[in-house]
C-alpha cells in the first residue's frame, strides 16, 4: 500500500516518488527541487494510480512548456480507428497530453484504451460525457449523476479532468448582466450554464466541490479548472466574466490544495497580443503559482483555416509569460473535425511555439538543442540537422524533393551558400563561386 495520496501529499511529506524522479529527469533538475514545486503547488505531474502505462511529465512555468492534444468521437466523426491513429501520431510527435473529448459511441471503451495502453498524461471533460453517457434530456440529469461520471473518469484511470466548476450561480448573473459579444463558448461551460439556466439549481461541480476532491485524492487526478468564460473573441478578452471566474477558480484551487489535490487552471480563449502577458500575471497572482494551462490563445480573430499559426503566436507569448501547458490549435479550428494532417499541423505549431517560449525563459536544455543544430549547419552535417529537427521526416522529405547537384549545399542557394563559402575562405582555400 502506497504512503500517500497524491504527488503534493507525497511531496508535502517530503517522499520521493517514482514518477517525481522520472519527470525531474527530463527537465534535468534534481528531483527534490521537483518535490518543492509540487509541494507548493507551483508544479504538478497528472498520474492517476489506475494509469499504469503512463510516462509521467510535470507542468509548471519554470519546467519545460508542455503539449496537449484535443481529439475523439463525435456524430459526424465516429471512426475510432482514425482517431487511434490520431493518438499514435501525437504521441510519436512528441505531445506530452491527450485530451479525449469524445461525445459519440462508446466513450467509455475508448477511454479505457487510452489509459490502458497511451504512455502520454489522458485528459478528459466528464460534463460531455454525461450526456451520451444518459442519454437523456438535459436538464433530466440530477446534481448525483453528474458526480457519478466524474468518479466513473477517474476510475478509468484518467489523469487529469476539466471540471467547469468555477461558473457557479454568481458568475453566471454577472455573466448575463455583461452582455458579451459571442457569449459562452467553452462546450462544456455552456451545457452547465444551461442545465442551471433550465433547473434553477446550483452548479452541482461547485456545490459539490468537496466530493469532487475527495474522488481526486483517492485516484490522484488532477484538477483541470475549466474556464467556460473563456473569451471567445478580442472583443471579450478580459471582461468582468472572464475575471469573475478566475477569482473563484482561485478560491478553488486554494482549497483543492488542502486536500493536497494536484490543480492546474484553464485560460484563454482569444486575446489581443498585448493583453496576454498581463493575463497570465493576475492568474499566477490570483491562482497562487498554479500551473496554467491555456487554449492558444487566439490573438487574431480572422484567420480560418491557419488558426494553428494565430495560436502559435499567442501561445508562445504566454508561455514566455508564465503558461505552463499549451492546447494545440489546427487549422481546422472553427470549421470541423481535425483530420491526421491538421492534427499534425497544430502538433508543430503548439511545439514551435512551447520551444520559443522555453528558450526566452531559459528553461534548461532549451538554448542547447538550438546551438547543436547552428553547429550542424556550419557544418553542412545534413545528417545531424535531421537528427535534430523538430520534425525529421518533413526536413529530409523536403531536401530530397530538390537535391542540388552539389551536395554540400541545397537547391536555394547552390555554389552561392555562404555558410560554405565562409567556411572554405576562413580555412584559406581559394572561393570561385561561378567557375565550380
């Protein structure tokens, strides 16, 4: 029998755990620097005791910026071998996160899968759930059954769940009373926005926060704090609504921490690129350090069908600011079910922006892997500039398609390459460029 509950338990009474020693590794830290960051609340590393397969990772500002991946089932898009597929291309990209957010078929199967075989950290929402889990009118679903599939997740070895908590009875008035351009557009803030709407009853996830925590602590999942007022648009960004819901997330995250409940908090949304560093202040301020786990975010409004680039952009900014945690974007944002080659899309975009970001805050290992690559292009060591691209195939894929007659350079340049020509004349060789 384990001696403690929880990764903060564990850490809080000073164990070190197998999964603290494995994620500090990685960041190349040592693992009682680890043990402090979790005991504080800063760091967290999501590990259901039921999710045996897994390959633990901490999230936290001051670790490396970590990548999630949204899929699963819906009813225009049913095919669970494709979004298998989906799971196996992001796991070899290098996401460190799988979000399911299945909403058609056998959720539960499917789940199971996950947990039971992906090595990366499984995410779910069990408010969409609930509904294909019933099957049955909305507001028919009682305050009880809806805790049910919380604990329902977590027994099925989950290891993170988005509980919309933090949209209790209050923020809701003040939601209606500011009248937002694009409303609520969290899927999961707006069915329990409406479930209230429609029974006049408290949020049941807030109501019943106690018993949420309890069901955490007994199969050590972390608390996700969705943000259902996230802001859908520039014109919402930072609004009364958004702000109400993070000073309760606050209030809830403080008190998941006494139940030493691991917590990381959900941000936004779409957000002017001038407005994100200051977000991601008042939610270390108000959130006490939590990690932070945010959407993009979107900075631009106008761009479907490359929201993969808009997110990138914002994520980048905010990860440099302080976001621990990124939620890829692919360019079918907006418009249907991501396919394999948007998923990929939005992979890279979300780990080009996560590497930026960890290079400007001076993650450890950051800078390094960029000055081996700059040494492997002095070099002209295409090989090794392969090794350590962030996506191998595509690069190599690229040179081939256009291989230069001379192979020390490429198509782009030929006899022209400067990094060549530098290099011969700094040696003392003699450079013609048009006679060769």
């Amino acid at each position: 029998m384990r001696e403690y509950m929880t990764q903060m338990d564990a850490a809080r009474r000073g164990i070190l755990t197998r999964e603290m020693e494995m994620a500090a590794k990685k960041e190349q830290m040592s693992p009682c620097e680890l043990r402090t960051l979790i005991a504080e609340g800063r760091a967290i590393i999501p590990c259901n005791r039921l999710h045996t397969c897994l390959e633990p990772n901490a999230i936290g500002s001051m670790l490396r910026t970590k990548i999630n991946v949204n899929l699963g089932t819906s009813r225009d898009g049913k095919d669970v071998e494709l979004e298998l597929r989906k799971v196996q291309d992001a796991v070899k990209l290098g996401a460190e996160s799988i979000m399911d957010l299945s909403s058609f078929g056998d959720t539960r199967a499917f789940r199971r899968k996950l947990t039971s075989e992906c090595p990366a950290m499984i995410g779910t929402v069990p408010i969409y759930d609930a509904v294909v889990y019933y099957h049955k009118p909305l507001r028919e679903i009682t305050s009880e059954e809806w805790l049910r599939i919380v604990e329902m997740h977590a027994k099925d070895g989950v290891d993170f769940m988005t509980i919309h908590v933090g949209i209790n009875r209050n923020t809701a008035r003040r939601f209606k009373e500011a009248k937002r351009l694009t409303n609520i557009v969290s899927r999961g803030g707006s069915i329990i926005f409406a479930w209230m709407e429609m029974t006049g009853e408290e949020n049941p996830f807030y109501e019943h926060y106690d018993r949420i925590l309890e069901i955490c602590r007994e199969y050590d999942v972390t608390l996700s704090l969705g943000d259902a007022c996230r802001p859908g648009c520039l014109e919402d960004a930072t609004d009364i609504s958004q702000m109400e819901e993070l000073v309760t997330l606050g209030e809830l995250t403080r008190k998941a921490w006494e139940k030493e409940v691991q917590v990381m908090i959900e941000g936004p949304g779409h957000m002017p690129l001038d407005q994100i560093a200051a977000n991601m202040k008042i939610q270390q301020t108000v959130c006490k350090g939590a990690p932070f786990y945010v959407l993009g975010p979107l900075v631009t409004d106008v761009a479907p069908g490359y929201d993969h680039i808009t997110a990138a952009i914002g994520g980048a900014v905010a990860a440099a600011a302080g976001a621990s945690f990124l939620c890829y974007v692919t360019p079918a944002e907006h418009l249907r079910l991501p396919d394999e080659e948007d998923v990929k899309e939005g992979i890279m975009a979300a780990r080009i922006a996560a590497h930026a970001a960890d290079i400007a805050k001076g993650v450890r290992g950051a800078a390094e892997w960029d000055r081996a690559m700059s040494v492997a292009r002095k070099k002209l060591d295409w090989e090794e500039m392969f090794r350590l691209a962030m996506d191998p195939d595509k690069a190599r894929r690229y040179r081939l398609s256009a291989m230069p007659k001379k192979e020390d350079t490429c198509s782009m340049c030929g006899n022209f390459c400067a990094v060549k020509n530098m290099n011969r004349i700094l040696d003392g060789e003699i450079v013609n460029i048009y006679e060769e």
